[in-house]
C-alpha cells in the first residue's frame, strides 16, 4: 500500500475531527494570555491533543521545565510502543530518515488507520495520510485563537466544555469494557480529588505534578492489581 490518494482521503476524517478539537485549544491558549501566533506555532510543531493541553496548563501556571518534561513524557510514552508497533508495518523503502520525519505526526488515530491497511504501507501513503490531520490540527487553532477574541464569552466557554467531551468520549467506552479500567479509572480520580481537597498537597504540589502522580499510581496499582491475562474480562453495566 502506497497510494498517496488514497492516503489522503484516509485522513480527511481524521483531519475534520481535529479541527474542532484543536479550535477549543486555540481558545484557551488565547484565554491563558498567549498571543494568537504562539498558538498556531505550538500547533505547528506538535501534533498530541491531550499533550498540548497539558503543557497549556503548566506553561499558564509558570511550571518548571522539569515539569514540562515528566508531564509530556507520561502522556506521551503511548506513542513509543505505537511507533514499534507500526514500524512492522512499514515496507522495505521507508529508511532511518523517514521514520523519524513522519514519527513526528503520530497520533492514535494516524496509528490506527495506518496499521488497519492491508499489507506493508509506504511513504507515499503516510505522506497522504498525515497532510490534512496536520492542517486541521494547525488551522482548527488558527480558528480558536481568532475567534476566541470576537466570539462572546459565554460561547468560548461554551466550546471550552468540548474538551471535556472529547476525554469522556475517550474513556468512558473503554471503562465500559472492563471491569479493571473502571476501577483503575476511579482510583485516578479519587487520588486526584485528595490533591484537590487537602490543604498541604494543595499548597505543596502543583497541579502538573498532581496529574503525573495520579496517573502513574494508578497505572502501577492497576498492573498489580489487575495483571493481563488471555482472558476477557467482564463488561461494566
């Protein structure tokens, strides 16, 4: 599989939903004080939602660059197992060079459609893929950002709630699933609500650091508690 046409019109969808994703990050970024083109320029040079979101929050609370790293480290390792799995599915022309230009617009969904072909993938098809995922990413924040400042306040926050939307549609169906992610999931938030309500890790520990400690205490009681079997597990009513 290496047709660039057919690329293209894979990622068209892609491309649609991360334009209204995207469009609710131009808005915070603009909310949070940045200035219209620092928000398209991270857009540019990033291509991970849930990661933008993060380093939103720690860059407007003035976090430290250790900070920033350990946050995106842990959102973003997914894409490290991602990248070795997808480069099994890669044909014999896509070289040490390619790898690491096209590694830069890997998401989830790019990951899925692309190891979902038939067969070894090629360059012309990932170039095909990637085009209008990027620009949706790049002109949805363009969008936010502008708009952000004419729209009325009570609409920006209106779309803000999008974002919330976007995690819950991602979650949920998976806590759905499995017994042991719901479980796994509600110690998250319990661990969270703790950092949230008393007082001295309140004040002590910030609230990028919070989101690092809740989500790799939870991740590590999960795998002891509900280690991975060929089994499959029971589904959440």
């Amino acid at each position: 599989m290496n047709n660039f046409k057919k690329g293209f019109l894979d990622g068209v969808p892609i491309g649609l939903g991360y334009f209204s994703v995207s469009f609710t990050f131009g808005i915070l970024a603009v909310a949070n004080g940045f200035p219209i083109w620092e928000a398209v320029l991270i857009s540019m040079t990033n291509l991970t939602s849930a990661g933008q979101f993060a380093g939103l929050t720690v860059m407007a609370q003035a976090g430290s660059l250790v900070e920033m790293a350990l946050t995106q480290f842990v959102i973003n390792l997914r894409y490290s197992l991602m990248s070795l799995s997808l480069s099994q599915k890669v044909d014999d022309k896509m070289n040490t060079g390619r790898r690491l230009f096209f590694g830069m617009f890997h998401t989830d969904e790019i990951y899925a459609v692309a190891i979902g072909q038939k067969g070894k993938i090629g360059a012309k098809y990932f170039t095909g893929l990637i085009i209008a995922p990027y620009f949706g990413w790049t002109l949805g924040t363009l969008a936010g950002a502008v708009l952000g400042n004419v729209l009325p306040e009570i609409v920006c926050n209106a779309l803000g709630v999008a974002l919330y939307a976007m995690f819950i549609a991602i979650v949920v169906p998976e806590m759905k699933k499995a017994k042991s992610m719901f479980m796994i999931v509600g110690l998250a938030v319990m661990i969270r609500c703790a950092f949230y309500w008393i007082p001295f890790l309140k004040e002590h520990i910030s609230d990028g650091f919070a989101v690092i400690i809740c989500a790799v205490a939870a991740s590590l009681i999960g795998a002891a508690v509900y280690p991975l079997t060929d089994e499959p597990e029971q589904e959440v009513a």
